[in-house]
C-alpha cells in the first residue's frame, strides 16, 4: 500500500504514538483543526507542517505534504520512504543502468540539432522516464538521510 493511499498527517501521527489531542496541543493548534488536515478538508499551512515533521520525528512528511500540495503538478515524484541503505543501492542502481545504456550519448545526440525529431521523440521520452526515475531515487535517498538524522 502507497503512503498516499490514507492521510499522510494521520499516518505520521499515529507512527509517532500521537493522539489527535496530545498532537494538536504539542502542534499549538485545535483538534478541530488537526481533524480538518487528517481528512482533507484543509491542507495545513507551512508552519503547521514545519511543526508536525518535528514532533512526529517525520521529516518525510514535508515532501510528502508538498506533493500534494502542489495539486496535479507532476514534476515532484511519488516517493518509497526506504532505509538508508536500501535507498543508495536503488539511487547506484539507476545510475549504472542509465550508464550502461549509454543514454547521456544518446541524449547528446539527440539534442545536437535543437530539435526532437519525431523518429528522435521515443528514444527521448524513455531517457526522461528514466532521468525520472533517477530523482525519484534521488529524493528516496535525501528523504532516507534526513530520517536517519
């Protein structure tokens, strides 16, 4: 099951042992406010969010607030909060895989004239998928050392 399949302020809250009035007293806001943030029915603002990564000992919890925050913007990647060895054999991993496809050559290629061709353009999509995917393990890897602090 993904992180974003319930909430996140709830799922950090109950990791961390919280009830929703110790939560909300530590957080210095109502339980009627930390109610209206663990169903959606407000996102909470910067410094609540600030607060809650805080007292949850979840510093994910602001990635994960900013990606939805950002509504369908899709330029921030879903994330797995991974170990930090798990996360740095998955980031080497991409890198190597990227490498030994020899995509920064190809991509090279591609862009010398300026112009993606459409013969160019399939080639170009799957690199960027996989540029993608390369900081989608990037952040499990920032998300993971921030963890371990």
């Amino acid at each position: 099951m993904s992180c974003y399949d319930t909430n996140i302020y709830k799922v950090a809250r109950l990791k961390a042992g919280k009830t929703q009035e110790g939560a909300a007293e530590a957080l210095g806001i109502s339980v009627e406010s930390l109610k209206a943030y663990e169903s959606y029915s407000r996102l909470p603002p910067a410094g609540v969010v600030d607060r809650m990564c805080v007292i949850y000992d979840a510093l994910y919890l602001a990635y994960q607030h900013n990606r939805i925050a950002s509504g369908d913007v899709k330029v921030i990647p879903e994330i797995e909060v991974l170990d930090l060895p798990r996360a740095s054999i998955r980031l080497i991993n991409r890198v190597i895989q990227f490498a030994e496809k020899r995509r920064d050559r190809e991509l090279l290629t591609i862009a010398e004239d300026g112009v993606i061709s459409p013969e160019e353009r399939p080639l170009y999509e799957e690199i960027v998928a996989e540029l993608d995917g390369l900081i989608q393990a990037a952040m499990e890897l920032k998300v993971a050392e921030a963890k371990e602090l």
